[in-house]
C-alpha cells in the first residue's frame, strides 16, 4: 500500500490513517462517510469483492428483510431518500444489495475501501497511542481509530457434524449462497435449521427441488409476511413525509414507525384478544404481531396466550396432524427467539416432495458419503443446504485478533462474556468502537435505525476529541460495570432474560450465556448515550495529558510511516 520505494531490509512500510472501519455493509458505509466528512483519513476493509455487508453473503433464495423496507433504509440524508424507491413491502436480498450499492455510489464510498482483504488482526501501540491493523493481503496499516462495523449475524456457526467430510454431494450454507444461484432441479436437498434463514429458504427448495428433507430441532414461530408490492401512492406519501418520519423513527423504541399497541393482554375478553390478534395476522410481520399487546414480553400468560394463537394457525394450515404436531414450538417464550416471517412456510408441509424430520426425537447421527443419518434412519441426499446460524453478536469481533492495553486480547477479556460501555466501546482498547457490538439495542429492531445511532455518536465522540486536542479515549471499568448494572436491569422481569437462542449466545455451545443485545429500547439507547456525550463523555476517559498536541485526533502523520 506504500507508494515510496524501500530498500529490502527496512521493515515493511505501512500505510497510516486517521482510522480504519472493518466491513462494507450498513455501519461501515455510514461510518466511512461521516468520518470521511469530518475530515478524516479513513480506510474500509472489507472480506466481500464489493459493499452490502450481510446483504452481499445471505444471497439464497427467498432472502428477505424482516423490518418493512421504507424503514429498512437510511434515513441521514433527504437526497438519498428522494432517490430511491422500494419496490416490496419487505425487500428481498437483491434490491437491498442494489440498495446499499446506490448509496455507496451516491456517496461515492467504494473507492475508500480495499475489497477481498479481511481484517486479522489490531494490535494497540501503547507507545504511540495508535492501532496497528494486519490484513489477509499482507498489508499493516497504522490508524489512530478502529471502528469495527463487522455486522451482527455475519460470523457463522461452526458446523460440527459428523462425517462431513465424508458426504460427496454438495453443501450449501444460505450465508455463503453462491452467487450463480446452483440449479437444484431433480435433486434431492436436505436443509438442516429452520430459523429464519430456514423458514425462508424451504419453500424456495420445495419448488425447485425434487425432494426436500427438512431436519427440523426447535420449531420456530413465524407470522406470515404479507408481502406486496407498494403502491406509488404511499410511496409518494412516504417521500413527502420524509423529515417528520425520520425524527418518529429515531424517537421510536424499535427503530420503525411502530402501530400502537392495544394495551395489556388480560384487559380484553376473549373476543377482543381473537379480533385483535386477527388483524395484526392479517396485517402480516412480526414484529408489528408481537406489540398487538405490551404485556407479551413480560407476562407469561399473555405470552401464551399469544402463542397459542399462532399454535393455533400453525395447525389450521398443515393437512397432517402429526406434521403440524411436530412443527408447532413448544417449551420457549414466544420472542424468545427472533419471531420469524414467511411466505407459505407451513404451506410447504403439504406438499408430496416434503419431508419433515424430527431431530429432537431422532438427532443427527453423522454424515455419509451419500447422505445424513437421523434417529436410525439414512436420508439419501444429493445436496445438503446449511441455515444454521450464526456466532451472533460477538462472534465476528473476536474473529479478529484484538490486542489492547498491556497486549491484553479482547477473547481473553470477553472469555466470560463481552462486557462493554454501551456496546461502543471496551476498558483497555482505547480508541476501539464496535458498531452494533454486544449492549447496544443492535438487532433488537430496526438495526439500520440502531446503526445510525451508533455511528453518528461514534462520528460525535471524535469530533468532540479534535475540538479538545485528545489522542485517545477508552471506556473505564467504572464505565462499564455501570452499563452492565443498567442492561441487567432494564432484562429484569422480561421473558427475554430466559433467551435460548443466538440473543443469549445459547445456539454456540461453550460460548458464554448472556443477554446480548441492550434491551432496554433504542430510544432509552439514544438517550443514556446523548447524556453521557453532554456529560463530558461520562464513563469515558480521554488521555489529553499523555498525548502532545501534535498527536491530537486529525492531526497529519505522513501518508507513509514505518512501524518501529
Ligand atoms: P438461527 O435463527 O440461529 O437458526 C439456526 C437454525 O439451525 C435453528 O433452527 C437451529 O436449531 C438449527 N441448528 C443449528 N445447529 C444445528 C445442529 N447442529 N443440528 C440441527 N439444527 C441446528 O439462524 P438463521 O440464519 O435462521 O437466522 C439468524 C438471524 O438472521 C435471524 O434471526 C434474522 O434476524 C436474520 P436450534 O434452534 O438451535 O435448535
């Protein structure tokens, strides 16, 4: 990356910038471009040839947003909005891809990014109070800041079965989709994992598939999508209302314009309840289903009764009782795993080339050379597509080696669970932020709303260093048992303290069981995160007396610089 010739036995030379962001999608477009527009020297990486992030790898069929695309987009700038218009209430995978193209280009981000090159490892040089960043290209970048917008659900789940090596058919993962889509037709496809990447990719594969083996271990509710083309009209409507629906969105608990909810479940009859809960059916989506009521997160007999609603439909869509039996979820909180939305899911049991296969009752033995071993049976496959899930949350963090204070690596320092002051920032690796890391609302919502937040107060934070001639800044201990104290409490009494599931890290075995996201609201997010900046950035500290003027944040460094 030098652009100065060296003799050969100098040490490497080493590109150096203001900071580097880590991953092309949502947060690390947003954060190229507010930093950049600071005035700082930034440069992107990221392991995909081109921008989107988890909408470049999930590209399987019938990949699909489960946040309405009017809100699933930025909403920083008017021109970005007034240029683009959705196409599907709930986009699918290719036109959130062109999406995010669109605002690469409009914003002309791409060239600030080196593609094809992931980030290994970020080692802090206490001496200089700045990062030293290793990429898979070979290349060491010095960089005053890190920012880590490695996405959420983009490190996968190790796939640990036996005699995988063995099958000699082909494997698919849905995050690993590739991108000429395989041509399935007469073939016999098994697909492992029915959560939401499941729910949608099966009725996909039923279609084109000449059999479909689902291997099903926690049935998963789902509601159905009711997805539909806009009209030009509410579009219209939509574009017009800009400002005022940005500043809803961002005072919004979730993230989206939220409907109303109806109040606390036990207050309505029975009637009510079914006439209520029927119309948010019809209306289709998750997440709008799940707030009919305000009590379905908190009490356990209002969640079941809204449980058994769904249970209910689930039973009324499946011809065969026993399939319908095995694909109702049982023995979790409804919204204890992320609710999933479909187009014909239970739909698809009914067709003669399904199969439903119960792994609770008969697990997944091993692999063979031409199939999977379940209970005692052998299911003869010719491919086997994986929708196993993700390490969420921490999983592509750690994925880099992370070495802050005292060489001190962030694995050893979350080994028992991350820890975090606002899911920004981390006691000992100063001048390390993670964007939607583990105690920010992130995913819980509209994570493109929750991105923004956290990007635009990172951009903030920064800002607020240059004025005041600061090098560094980094969460403190105090800082962060705060955050920790103020996450388990805003869990308290929520169904969603019982999580098993990627929220709690309980999908990865051995991997630490906690809460993950902050889910205390986005809302309360902003504003905890607003009165620490207004605070002076209380919970933080910034190193002014260590650091000489000539160091302050922004400050030039030579575009060439050796490490010494
Ligand atoms: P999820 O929601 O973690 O679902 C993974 C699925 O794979 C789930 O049904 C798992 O069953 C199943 N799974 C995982 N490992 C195994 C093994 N070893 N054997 C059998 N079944 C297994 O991931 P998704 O990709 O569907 O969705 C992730 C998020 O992306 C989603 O919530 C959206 O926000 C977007 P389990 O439940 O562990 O019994």
């Amino acid at each position: 990356m030098s652009t100065r010739e060296v003799d050969a036995t100098e040490p490497a030379p080493v590109a150096s910038y203001d900071a580097v962001v880590v991953g092309a999608g949502f947060a690390g477009l947003y954060a190229v471009h507010l930093l950049r527009k600071q005035g700082l020297r930034v440069r992107g990486f990221e392991e995909a040839p081109s921008v989107g992030g988890t909408w470049f790898w999930n590209r399987y069929p019938g990949a699909r947003c489960d946040i309405e695309s009017l809100d699933y987009c930025f909403s920083f700038s008017d021109e970005l909005q007034a240029g683009w218009t959705w196409s599907e209430r709930y986009a699918a995978q290719p036109e959130i891809l062109r999406y995010l193209e669109y605002v690469a280009e409009s914003l002309d981000l791409a060239r600030e990014f080196t593609f094809e090159t992931r980030v290994e490892a970020a080692r802090f040089d206490e001496e200089r109070d700045r990062w030293s960043v290793t990429t898979t290209a070979g290349d060491t970048i010095d960089a005053q800041f890190v920012v880590l917008a490695v996405g959420v659900l983009s490190s996968l789940k190790p796939l640990d079965f036996a005699g995988l090596d063995d099958f000699r058919g082909e494997t698919f993962h849905t995050a690993r989709w590739p991108a000429e889509d395989p041509d399935l037709a007469g073939r016999r496809v098994g697909v492992i994992g029915t959560g939401s990447s499941g729910v949608q990719v099966i009725p996909m594969l039923a279609e084109r598939a000449a059999s479909l083996t689902v291997f099903q271990r926690t049935p998963n509710f789902s509601v159905p999508a009711r997805n539909r083309p806009l009209e030009s009209a509410e579009i219209e409507a939509v574009k017009a209302a800009h400002p005022e629906r940005r500043a809803q969105r961002r005072r919004t608990r979730s993230g989206f314009i939220e409907l109303d909810p109806f109040g606390e479940l036990q207050r309505f009859s029975a009637e009510e309840r079914e006439r209520i809960l029927e119309e948010r059916w019809a209306m289709g989506g998750g997440a709008q289903f799940l707030r009919a009521f305000t009590d379905v997160g908190l009490d356990e007999d209002s969640n079941a009764y809204v449980a058994d609603f769904i249970r209910r439909k689930i039973r009324a869509v499946v011809d065969d009782p026993a399939v319908a039996e095995t694909l109702v979820p049982t023995g979790y909180f409804l919204g204890t795993k992320r609710i999933c939305v479909d187009t014909d899911y239970f739909e698809t049991y009914n067709r003669p080339n399904v199969r439903l296969v119960d792994v609770r009752k008969d697990p997944i033995e091993r692999f063979t050379a031409d199939g999977v071993v379940a209970g005692s049976e052998h299911h003869e496959l010719d491919c086997v597509v994986f929708a196993t899930g993700f390490d969420a949350l921490t999983g592509a963090i750690l994925d880099v080696d992370i070495r802050g204070r005292d060489g001190r690596s962030l694995r050893d320092v979350w080994s028992a669970g991350p820890r975090t002051l606002v899911g920004l920032a981390v006691p000992g690796f100063p001048n390390l932020f993670t964007v939607t890391g583990p105690g920010s609302p992130s995913v819980l919502g509209n994570v493109v709303s929750a991105i923004e937040q956290h990007v635009e107060w990172i951009d903030d934070c920064l800002r607020h260093m240059r004025d005041h001639g600061h090098a560094t800044v980094e969460a403190t201990e105090e800082g962060e048992s705060w955050w920790a104290e103020q996450a388990r409490s805003s869990a308290r009494g929520l169904l969603l303290e019982k999580a098993e599931s990627w929220y709690s890290g309980a999908n990865i075995p051995g991997k630490p069981r906690a809460l993950l996201p902050y889910v205390g609201g986005l809302d309360t997010f902003r504003r905890v995160c607003d009165e620490i900046a207004r605070d002076g950035y209380r919970g933080f500290l910034f190193d002014q007396a260590a650091t000489p003027p000539e160091r302050a944040i922004g400050d030039p460094v030579g575009t060439t610089r050796t490490l010494s």
